[in-house]
C-alpha cells in the first residue's frame, strides 16, 4: 500500500515545519515573553501531518508513527509522576528541609557551587536518572544556594551540570544503554570511551565553580541573620535529623544494588510516607494529598514558602503535557521522513571521520532541537550514521559517544525539550516575563556544552578516536550490519 511506503520529501519541504515551528516557538517565548511552548509545538505537529499527506501518507499511518514515538518515552513520563510524588512526599518527610538546613551549616558560599554539581554527579551516577536528582537533591540545592543569595540561575546550571553528565555515565540509564544498543556497541566499553570528555569537561566545569564561588560571589554579603532565619525556620516547622535522609538513602541503596530506577523511586516515595507520618505527624490523607497535589507551608519566610510549596503529581502535568505534544511532534517528524531527508543531507556533506563525527554530534542536538525528546536525538541519529561509521572504519564508539554528547547533554540546554522543560518545573525557575534571566543556567551549565566540544576537537586532531578493531569488523560481517559504500568524492552512497 502507498500510504505505508517509506517517504522522504525533498529538503526545502522537509524543513518547513521545522523551521515554521522554531519561528513560532521564538515568537511566543522571546517576543510574547511568555514561555509556553506546548501550541507552537501543537502546530507544528499539525504542519508535519500536512507535509505527510500531501506525501501521500494516511492519517492512520502519521497518527501511528505519533503515538509509536510517545509509547518509547512513556517510560520518561513514568519517571516524571514518580518525582512528582518524591519532591512533595520528602519535604513533607523532612529530607528536604533536612538536607538545605545541614548545607547551610556545613557548605560556604565560596564552595557552593562546586559541592552543589559534584553532589548531583554523585547522586545521579547512583540513581542512574538526571531527571531524579534534579527532583530531589537539586531542589535541595536550590535552597541552599538561595539562603547564601546565589542567583538560581547559578545554583540551577551547576546542578544540571551533575545531574545529566552523572545520568550520562550510569550504567543504570536508560540513555546509556540507548546509545550503545543504537550503535552496536556494549554499554561499558561505551562509558569507558567517554570518559575522555567526561573527566576534562566536569574537571573544567569544577574549575569554573569554584572560581565564580571565591572571585565572582560576594561572600561578605551573605545575611547570616536570613540563613539563621531560615534554618530557625526549619526546625520550628519540621523535626530535622540525619535520619530523616534515610528515604534518600533507600532509592540510592536500591540503585545501587542494580534494581530498576522506577521501582527504586517509588521505594522512595513509600519509606518517605512512613517517615512523613512518624516523624513529622503527617496524617495518612495529607501525605496523599502531599503525593498527588504538592506540599503546602506558610513559615512567612519567603524563601522557605517559595521553594517547599512544590511538587506532586499536578505540579508534574504542565511538564508532562509538553513532554507529550513534544514527542508527537518528533513521531510526526520521524514519521512523514521530514527528519530523514534532513539527516541524509547533513549526511552527505561528512566526507571525512572529523566532519561525519560533527555532523552526529549537530544531527542529535538539533534532534533534540526540533522534536524534543532525548530519545530520539539519540536513537534516530545512532542508526542513520552507523552504517558510515562502519563503512569508514572507524568504531561506532565515536558515534554512540558522539549522540549521548548531542543527545543527553544537551537535552536540559533546550526549554521545549523534555529535559529542558523538566529542568525548569522541578527546579522552580519560573520562566516567563521578567523571569527569563533564569535561562542563563543553559549557557552556565558548563559540563554539558564543553563535552560536545571537546568530543570534536579530539576527531580533529585524532585524539581517543578509536577504529575499528578485527573483532568489531568480525561482529559487523557475522550480523549483517550496514555498511556504508562511497562515492569517489568521499560522501556515502545513498539508496
């Protein structure tokens, strides 16, 4: 049948919707001052759509393709409802008070942002989930950074910094199995070949934070009085312990005994219940409200009130919805091949290793750009630029590293992206009209921009840019793998 052939438009009508649809989104966040990306992304579901039927495309074959890309990522949004219930749950518990109120006694202002991206790293490496630790210990953070008056934006880019390059290196997840999985590789020989941007971009990164903490941060401005404040607050409100970390001890133990990331959160949410009630008196019902509608507090400390009125599974909706219209936009894109022919033309212009490792590297960040979902800026790009990878000799290590760098990392870069957006919710950074300053956490999140570019630099000068080993070659011939032929001026051979 006609309407279930493979199509491909022509460049021009490929990025159409695209391009339309980052004009739209442009004009409503940056002229409109309001950062709402969800009807922009709609219409640009909608101008995918038209693009496949024109192509000759059922709407029965586009609306599958849609809802094939949504039901990957479910996964994600499964992972957003749990965290939804863990952040209202463990401040209702005290873990959260608990761990602002001892880093405002132990931590100084100077250290701060070094300790707050270090801390995620850690916390994400053994949650195995970037979206987890900017829910829980990154709220956390945020607390803290705001008693010693560090801007959000700040505090917010050192914990994006931890969280997605720790997420990225876990063999817990999901994204560090994608890659490898895409590429034809194994998930460890996959974190072993990144660490060669990894170690020198969170080293970089480090080396920046503490700079910032001890030449750019005023500490002699910092009010004693307001911290005093604040942590007075917490103890008159909540009954602070080291106990009451036990919930965040639990999901780390679980993770680390190699249990799933989703039912280790939700252990998490249940150990925090109990500890809500014990400790803090909480009563069976509230800590259900608490799960589904979010903590509410008045301490009259503003900045107590602003950062412990937060979570729940409602709080995650607005997140979810654009998660949700985001993917439908990238199953219509990936659908109607309008991603395809965009891919193949960036694909066609590599003509050597440097040049097709920057175009994987371009091709999964404007995935990430365009269709906003993680997922797909890893898993799209891995299987079209295998068969090159292969075809030039080179081990599909660069690849599956180079789509995790585009991919992963700079997925919390994008406000639309399902990182992005997430990023913004959990961490309570209110972007819209006067708040839009809060996006200089993207430019301030060194970890994740300089490991992309250290990626490349190194396929320039030849650096940690493995080929092909006899084994690989043997496993690429024993499988069936594509291999791509080329043509005499270098660029692949297209069917």
């Amino acid at each position: 049948m006609k309407d279930e052939q493979q199509v491909t438009p022509g460049l021009l009508l490929a990025l159409t919707p695209v391009v339309l649809t980052l004009f739209i989104l442009g004009t409503q966040i940056f002229y409109f001052g309001v950062f709402e990306p969800h009807i922009p992304l709609a219409i640009g579901l909608a101008l995918a759509s038209f693009v496949g039927i024109y192509l000759g495309l059922s709407w029965k074959n586009i609306r599958a393709g849609i809802f094939k890309v949504i039901h990957v990522a479910l996964p994600s949004v499964s992972v957003l409802i749990t965290v939804g219930m863990i952040i209202g749950i463990w401040i209702a518990s005290g873990t959260v008070p608990t761990i602002i109120y001892y880093g405002l006694k132990t931590l100084s202002p100077e250290i701060f942002l070094a300790a707050d991206m270090i801390i995620c790293a850690v916390v994400s490496v053994s949650l195995g989930t970037s979206w987890g630790s900017v829910g829980t210990v990154g709220l956390a953070l945020m607390g803290i950074g705001e008693g010693f008056d560090i801007p959000m934006y700040w505090t917010a880019g050192a914990v994006v910094s931890g969280a997605f390059f720790g997420d990225k290196v876990s063999p817990l997840s999901d994204t560090t199995n994608l890659a490898p999985a895409v590429t034809g590789t194994d998930v460890f020989s996959h974190i072993k070949n990144m660490m060669a941007t990894t170690i020198p971009a969170m080293v970089i990164a480090l080396l920046i934070y503490i700079a910032v903490g001890f030449f750019v941060i005023d500490a002699q401005s910092v009010s004693f009085e307001k911290i005093e404040g604040i942590t007075n607050a917490l103890e008159d409100n909540f009954y602070i312990s080291a106990w009451a970390l036990l919930p965040a001890l639990v999901v780390m133990g679980l993770a680390l005994k190699k249990f799933p990331p989703l039912p280790s959160l939700f252990a998490g949410v249940v150990v925090g219940a109990a500890f809500a009630m014990i400790t803090q008196g909480e009563s069976l019902q509230a800590v259900f409200d608490y799960a589904n509608n979010g903590y509410s507090i008045q301490t009259n400390i503003s900045e107590i009130d602003s950062l412990l009125n937060r979570g729940g599974i409602q709080s995650m909706m607005w997140t979810i919805s654009l998660v949700l219209i985001a993917l439908g936009f990238g199953g219509a894109l990936e659908t109607t091949g309008c991603l395809r022919s965009i891919i193949n033309a960036i694909k066609s212009k590599a003509k050597t290793f440097a040049g097709t490792q920057v175009a994987a590297v371009g091709t999964a960040f404007a995935t990430n750009l365009v269709a906003g979902d993680p997922y797909l800026s890893v898993a799209l790009p891995g299987r079209m630029y295998s068969p090159v990878y292969r075809g030039m000799g080179y081990s599909t290590l660069n690849l599956s590293r180079g789509i995790e760098e585009g991919g992963t990392l700079m997925s919390p870069m994008i406000p639309w992206n399902a990182g992005g957006a997430f990023v913004i919710s959990a961490l309570g950074l209110g972007i819209s009209g006067d708040n839009l300053q809060n996006l200089l956490y993207i430019p301030l999140a060194f970890a994740c921009w300089t490991a992309p570019l250290i990626g490349i630099f190194y396929a320039y000068v030849g650096w940690f840019s493995p080929k092909a080993t006899d084994e690989e070659r043997k496993e690429w011939e024993s499988s069936g793998a594509d291999i791509a032929k080329f043509n005499d001026d270098g660029t692949p051979v297209t069917s």
